[in-house]
C-alpha cells in the first residue's frame, strides 16, 4: 500500500513539474515574411546623412550584440546554452536609443530583435521595430530598410501578424488555394488613424492579428461594423472569412505616443 502510494504521489509530483517547465526551445510562432513579398513606401522621413551615434561602436554596445546573436546561435544550433528569459533579460537591458554603435551593430540589433519577435509573437518586439523606423536619429539606409522589411508582417500558415504601422503591401498564396494581398494605408504617425484592405480572389479564412501600442489606451478596430477588443499591449485578433475589397479601420489616440 505504501508503494501504491508512493509511486502515486511521485508520479503526481512529475506531471505537475513536467505540465510546468517551460520548453527549452519553443517553436516559432510567427515567421518573418520573405522580403520579395512585401512592397513598402516608407513615410518616416530618414536623415540626410548618418548620426553621429552610428559613426563608431562601443566596446560595451559591440559586447552586448554580440551576446543577443549568440542566444540566436544557441537557438538556431539546439544549444542547451539557450536560455529565452536570459535572451529577452539581455535585450530589455539594452538601450538603442542610448547606446553608441555603428551600422553593422544596429542591422544586428534589429536581426536578434525581430527574432525574438517570430520566437514569442511579443508586441514589444514590433513596437520597439516600429519606433526604429520613426526615429529620426538613425540614419536609415536600404540595407537597414530592407531587413526591417521582413517584420513589418510575420505569418503562420493564414495567421498574419501586422507588427509595425508603415504603408506597405503583403501578398502571400492561402493554403486552401487563390491570393491574398493586405494593404496598409495610413499617415503614421502623424495621423492615428489607419485603414487595412484585403483584396482576395477567393472567399479565404484569415486570422489577422493586429499590434496595439502600448501607450494606445483608447484605441479601437473596426471590421465591417464589428468592433474588437483593443488592448494596449496585445495583438487584435480578427478571424474571418474576407471578401475582395474588405477593410479594417485602426483608430489610435496618437496624442498619446511618447515623443522621441
């Protein structure tokens, strides 16, 4: 009886512990978007020449990079030096907008920042990204566009993830047959106010799931007279079947974004 018992409460103990460690290499959520896929018109205004905080990198922010792609690494390679809470605790303690590095660094920042994006689907990750492109202390070239490009959307399967607010266009094939293209047209962030289209040759079934600023309290997404709930922090899920010409309105407080 004190065996029966035993094994009962051991085997109890190892479900409970197993049901809550956390997997050592989670799957990818979202993937980033093949950047042939994504057409862009960028509406930040990019500096003229590059700053002076992109001249030269710092031995310490050189450091600091370096640790982030090495986290990548681990991940990429199954290395059980891979830790996501240390890889997230490295990046949050990182400060680009404080930091001095050079261009090289800055396109390795965005790398492990959009990585961490597809690993957890965290909004931080494609606010921090966005905010990026509206800063008008980094220099922008079209390299650094380019791999910024990749984030504006990731996707999983007919899951799309709209992660930074920039006029642009993704078109992908859906699953079950015919195209889908969503196209972004607004005047961020000057304006807060935002209209997504779907044109379609089908009648697919899409999840969209769109980004709300942290500081957007207030905000609200409107689909064909339906309103969502709008968390800021979170993503918006919209899931439904969508027709040629549907849109989405996203009204956000912009009096409200934080000033660079």
């Amino acid at each position: 009886m004190f065996f029966k018992y035993s094994f009962i409460f051991f085997t109890i103990v190892f479900i409970t512990v197993s049901c809550g460690r956390k997997e050592k290499f989670p799957e990818i959520k979202f993937e980033r978007i093949t950047r042939e896929k994504v057409e862009i018109n960028y509406s930040a205004e990019d500096s003229t020449k590059e700053s002076e905080m992109l001249s030269s990198g710092a031995e310490e922010s050189e450091k600091a990079i370096s640790d982030l792609l090495k986290m990548k690494e681990f991940y990429v390679e199954r290395d059980q030096q891979f830790d996501l809470d240390l890889f997230e605790k490295k990046w949050a303690g990182f400060n680009i907008y404080t930091e001095k590095f050079n261009t090289d660094q800055l396109m390795e920042w965005i790398d492990a920042t959009g990585y961490l994006l597809e690993l957890t689907g965290d909004n931080k990750y494609g606010e921090a990204l966005e905010d990026l492109i509206y800063q008008s202390k980094f220099y922008l070239n079209d390299e650094v566009k380019n791999l910024v490009k990749s984030f504006i959307y990731t996707k999983n399967v007919d899951h799309i993830q709209l992660n930074m607010f920039v006029n642009s266009t993704i078109e992908y094939n859906h699953t079950l047959g015919g195209t889908v293209k969503i196209t972004q047209d607004n005047d961020f962030p000057e304006s807060g106010k935002l209209i997504v289209t779907f044109n379609v040759t089908e009648h697919p079934y899409v999840e969209l799931f769109i980004r709300i600023p942290s500081w957007a309290k207030g905000a609200t997404v409107t689909a064909l007279s339906v309103k969502y709930v709008a968390t800021p922090g979170e993503y918006c899920q919209i899931a439904r079947k969508w027709k040629d010409g549907d849109t989405v309105e996203i009204l956000l407080p912009i009096e409200k974004r934080p000033k660079n």
